[in-house]
C-alpha cells in the first residue's frame, strides 16, 4: 500500500492495531520451568553486553550446583509464605530480576503482551483480521481504517469508516483499545463476530482470523528536474522486509528510475538477517558490509552475492535511525558511496539474541557490537550524516520536507549541493 510523501509528514489520527496473537494466560509452572530458569542465570552469566539476530534456537548450557539455591527460594517462598503467592508472578519477578542486574539498557525481559506485540513486529507479522482502527477521544468512537485489501477483514465485507460497534455481540462504547483488543485476538482459523454501523445501517460480519504480512517497505516515484527518483521508506528491519523491498526496489526499476533514496528517518533497528540482505542487493561482491566484535575477536563480514547496482543513492536519517539503520547508513556510506543526509543517528551498536521462554515471555540480551566497514563503532555517538539538515517547525507548518529536498537536488546535480 503506497504512502503520500505528505501524508507521512502530517499524521493526524494516531493508528492502533488491534489483533494480537492469543497467548495462554493461565498455564502452571512446573520443575522443568523452574531448571529452565537455572538455565538462564548460567546464560546470563556469559554474556557481554541492538540489532536482532534471526532465530530463537534452544540454548544449552550447563546448570552449576549454585543455582540450586534459586530453586530452593522459589520453594520456600511458595510453600511458607503467609499469604498466596502466584507462580507464574513470582518466576517472572526472578526473571525480570535477573535481567536488569545486567545494567544493560538493551538486554530486556518482555512479559506475554509485551512479547507478542515484539514478535508480531519483528517477525513482519500477526494473527489477525487485517485492519487498524482508530479511536477518537471526545466519545472514544472507534473507526475502522487501512482495512487490507488482501485481508480477512477487506474479504468479509468490512470498509474503512466503518464504525466497529460490537465484537462477538458485546458492544463497545464503553471499551477501549486494549478491551477490543481481547475479544478480537485469537487463533488462526477461528472466526470473530463484528458489528459496524455504516451510514446509519447497522451490518454484521462473520471475519475469519487469519495470519497478516505487516507492511514495512512503501515506495513511490518522484519526477523531479527531468528525472525519475524512486523513493523507498523502510519503518522497520523485520523479518520480511528484506522481501518487501526486493519487490518495491524492483518495480521501481522496471519504471527506470535514474536513482534512489531510502528513508530510515526514525526506524529503530531489527534483524541483522534482513538488513545485510538489503544491503548485498547494493554492494559488489567481496565489498566489505559491516564488522562484529565479540570479547574475543572481530569478525569481517564481506558481500557474497553477484547482485550490485551502481546508480545514485542518498539516504534520509535522523535521531529516531537507530540499531540496523545505522548499518545501513554506514556500509552504503563508507562502501557503497551513497549520500546521507537529515541529522544524526541514535547512537545503536549493539546486536542481540531473543529467546522464547515455555510461559509465553521473551527475554532479549546482548551478545555482540557491530563496526562499520571503517571498523567505527556508533554507540552513544551515532551517525553524523555528510549533508546536515534540519526538519524545522516551518517544514511541519508548511507540510515541506527539507531533507527530502536536499536528497533530490543532490541527485540530480544541482549546482547549490553544498554542505
């Protein structure tokens, strides 16, 4: 689904997904769970502190007879304690607790909302109806909006402006986001019941839940000076995106645009995976994309792919460009030779690993940093692009993106390029 340049800069109804993968909430702990957390400290206890890195396999790493005393407390603390204690609580507290011991920002422990909504976005997608909604807050009227032509929802009969006004025969007037949210979630297959009220006629839709690609790569061409600049924004690096924009560079191309520009302005990272698939669409084979240092070495990672491309690039970034939009900045920079412009990037070096635990929680740790080409790492400083350009207030006022402008005149070789 194609994205007006303006329409990005002038957003004025804040967008909400509302389906979430179904999680169950009322599974019990037992011993292995409580062995599987052991497992955890000895992990914790070998990491050195992102970008994602695809994949969740099992770990395995011994258990030392120490931890026997994380498991006693867990006991006793159940067994004595004068009042009810709930298991799954308190496991998520020992978890939770463990995590933050680390003093590392980027290292994290995601509760079952929490992860979902995190695997949902990473992972490029989600198990759902196909829509977003709005909710207006002088009468929490809920709306329908960016209903997916291809989706469930779109299939069943469902337009945008349709006003949802019951799920499963509850009404919603009185709900808000996260209510609607509950009864709308669950497993694919399974059908949800919606009631909208479409021109003052109250109609009823039986949706069949199914799993929904999240759109992460829109593109459009810009016909500027005489020439045919295509324009890519990428919102996030999840696991599809590498795909998603394969398939908009392509078209693209066929429609022979002169040159490029990617927009990472505000995207905060995602997987290690899904960026250096991009970026080997652009490099030249044995070209350097980025480096990885661990404790005990710095590894070189160099393009290995016979696809390239030689036109004109510039990339868009900003304090928002964070984690995998900064690799991509820094390899088409210092390799590729593109140019950046906006201001400068967050700051994100980090790579880490997520692993799945049997509850339905996630914890997310660092293991790596990235460098780049030039063996530069970004933490805490970030990216400082070679043309500087502010986004003001009169930019937003005037609906005017002066950092697009600039990408496009350097481009096409306009004489007034100076830095």
């Amino acid at each position: 689904m194609k994205k007006n340049i303006k329409d990005r800069i002038n957003k004025t109804k804040k967008k909400i997904k509302i389906d979430f993968k179904f999680l169950d909430k009322n599974k019990k702990f037992n011993l292995m769970e409580v062995i599987a957390i052991m497992i955890i400290v000895g992990i914790f206890g070998m990491l050195t502190g992102g970008i994602l890195m695809y994949g969740r396999g099992a770990l395995n790493y011994g258990i030392k007879k120490e931890l026997r005393e994380f498991s006693d407390t867990y006991t006793e603390i159940l067994n004595e304690y004068y009042k009810d204690v709930d298991e799954k609580g308190l496991l998520e507290a020992g978890i939770n607790g463990m995590v933050q011991y680390l003093g590392d920002p980027y290292s994290v422990f995601m509760d079952n909302e929490t992860s979902t909504a995190f695997n949902e976005k990473v992972n490029g997608e989600y198990i759902g109806i196909g829509t977003e909604i709005i909710q207006y807050t002088e009468d929490l009227r809920v709306e329908f909006a960016n209903v997916y032509e291809d989706g469930p929802a779109y299939d069943a009969g469902i337009r945008n402006g349709d006003i949802l006004i019951k799920v499963d025969g509850k009404e919603t007037k009185d709900m808000n986001v996260s209510d609607i949210a509950k009864i709308v979630k669950g497993k694919e297959g399974t059908t949800v019941k919606i009631g909208v009220l479409r021109e003052e006629k109250e109609l009823e839709f039986n949706v069949k839940r199914k799993s929904i690609d999240i759109d992460s790569v829109t593109s459009e061409i810009i016909e500027y000076e005489d020439k045919k600049i295509g324009y890519i924004v990428i919102d996030i690096f999840a696991a599809n995106t590498n795909k998603q924009f394969k398939k908009e560079l392509v078209s693209l191309e066929k429609n022979k645009i002169d040159s490029l520009v990617i927009d990472v302005r505000g995207n905060s990272g995602g997987y290690l995976t899904t960026v250096t698939d991009i970026l080997s669409m652009f490099l030249k084979k044995g070209e350097m994309v980025y480096q990885l240092k661990t404790k005990d070495k710095i590894e070189k990672i160099y393009d290995k792919t016979d696809e390239k491309r030689n036109y004109k690039v510039a990339i868009l970034v900003n304090g928002g460009s964070a984690s995998a939009s900064e690799m991509l900045t820094a390899a088409m920079k210092d390799t590729y030779h593109a140019y950046t412009i906006g201001t400068t990037t967050f700051g994100k070096s980090k790579v880490q690993k997520t692993q799945d635990l049997s509850n339905g929680t996630t914890i997310k740790y660092t293991f790596q940093e990235w460098l780049t080409p030039k063996g530069v790492s970004v933490g805490d400083k970030g990216i400082t692009p070679e043309y500087e350009v502010n986004y003001t207030p009169e930019d937003e006022e005037n609906k005017y993106d002066s950092q697009l402008q600039k990408a496009l005149d350097l481009l096409v070789g306009k004489e007034n390029n100076e830095k």
